[in-house]
C-alpha cells in the first residue's frame, strides 16, 4: 500500500508568482484534503476534493484553487502569492464518505512554501 | 464558536516520566477525535481515534486517550515516555456536519 506523496519538499517563490503543488494519495482513497500549517500553528482546511470537485472549503480566498484527476492525484494551485502564503502545504487523503475509517486522514510529508 | 484548544503549547518531560496532553472542544454534539504527531519535517501520523464506545482508546507508540463528555476532553497520555516521542502533538476534531479542525499543537522536549 503506497502512502501519499507531495511535490515538491521544498520551493521558493516571489510575491505575485504563481504555484503548483501535486499531490498522490493512498491507493484505495478517493479523497483528498489540502491544508495550510504556518510555523508554530496547526494545519487550517483549506479544501477538499472528491470525485473530481471541490467538496468543503475553508476560509482561504478564491486565488487558492485545486483540481482532482481522474486518478484520484490533486493540485493545489496559488496565485498572486503574498508573504504570509509561506506555510507548509500537506496533503492528506481518505476513503470515500461513508465508508468504514472515511474520517482518517492519510498525510504526506507536505511541500514547504517559502514566499520573499 | 466551535474550537479545539490545547491549552499547552510546550511540554517538558524527562524520559521515562509520564505524559499528558490536553485537548479541549466546543461543538454541539460529540464530535469524532483524534490525535495526531508530526516530527520536524514530516507530515502528521494518526496516533489513535475516538468515535464512539469505550472512552477509552489504544494507539500506537504506547499512547492512549480518553474521552470525557463532561469535560469536552480527549486527552493524550503515555505512562513512560522515550526520546523518540519529542515531536509536535495536534488534537483533531470532526464533526458531524463534515467541519474539521486541528488544535494549535503541543510541542514536546523529552530531556535525558
């Protein structure tokens, strides 16, 4: 059973770019969830994706986006970064709602988001 | 407002000593708990669960939670504590309507 994995670890941006982070989740989960840990604080949802379309989102602004493929993979996407967008991203997956263990979180090791 | 609070944000604890971590939260009705460690640099590791019956719950690494619905506390506690387990500690909780939230964690320092 393969565990969920983030690209990339680690990346530097400026403000105003644009990123793309990609994650892979654990085989036989179909959903997954995109969180933001700033230094010193815990993960806050941002979003969740299921069966290709967001389902939940949490209280970040329309310039954080994602996608979910057909394989179950997801992207976060960020545009127009600011400072305070410098975080660690993690990623995290599950079985599909209703399931048995549907509200256990699979994490990956996260991409760290550095914004000057 | 619905809230997870850890009321300590840094712990102390020799090794070999107990542990406990607080987790307090406000919701409605009794939400599905959980507690997670995250090591510096990875992600989070489920350590155990609560969603119903016994109150009290096994995981891994020795570590056990209980759950008390008077105190609208789940808290974490290992008897013997090892150098491995200095880590960061996050209490979760998941509601019934789908809305999850992590409390703000509780770094612990194991000493020799």
């Amino acid at each position: 059973e393969t565990g969920v994995t983030q690209s990339p670890t680690h990346l530097i941006k400026t403000r105003g770019q644009q990123v793309t982070l990609r994650c892979s989740s654990q085989s036989g989960h179909n959903t997954v969830s995109w969180y933001q840990q700033a230094l010193g604080q815990g993960p806050q949802f941002i979003f969740q994706y299921y069966r290709e379309e967001e389902n939940g989102r949490g209280n970040f602004p329309p310039r954080f986006s994602g996608l979910q493929f057909p394989n179950y993979s997801s992207e976060l996407n960020v545009n127009a970064l600011e400072l305070d967008d410098s975080a660690l991203y993690l990623c995290a997956s599950s079985r599909e709602v209703g399931q048995s263990g549907a509200n256990v979180l699979t994490f990956g090791a996260g991409s760290r988001l550095t914004v000057l | 407002a619905q809230s997870v609070t850890q009321p300590d944000i840094h712990i102390t604890v020799s090794e070999g000593a107990s542990l406990e971590l607080r987790c307090n939260y406000s919701y409605g009705a009794t939400p599905y708990l959980f507690w997670y460690v995250q090591s510096p640099g990875q992600g989070l590791q489920l350590l155990l669960k609560y969603f119903s019956g016994d109150t009290l719950v096994q995981g891994i690494k020795g570590f056990e939670a209980e759950f008390k619905r008077s105190q609208s506390s789940f808290n974490l506690r290992k008897p013997s504590v090892h150098w491995s387990d200095a880590a960061e500690y996050f209490c979760e909780v998941y509601d019934s309507w789908g809305k999850l939230q992590f409390g703000a964690g509780t770094q612990v320092v194991v000493t020799p």
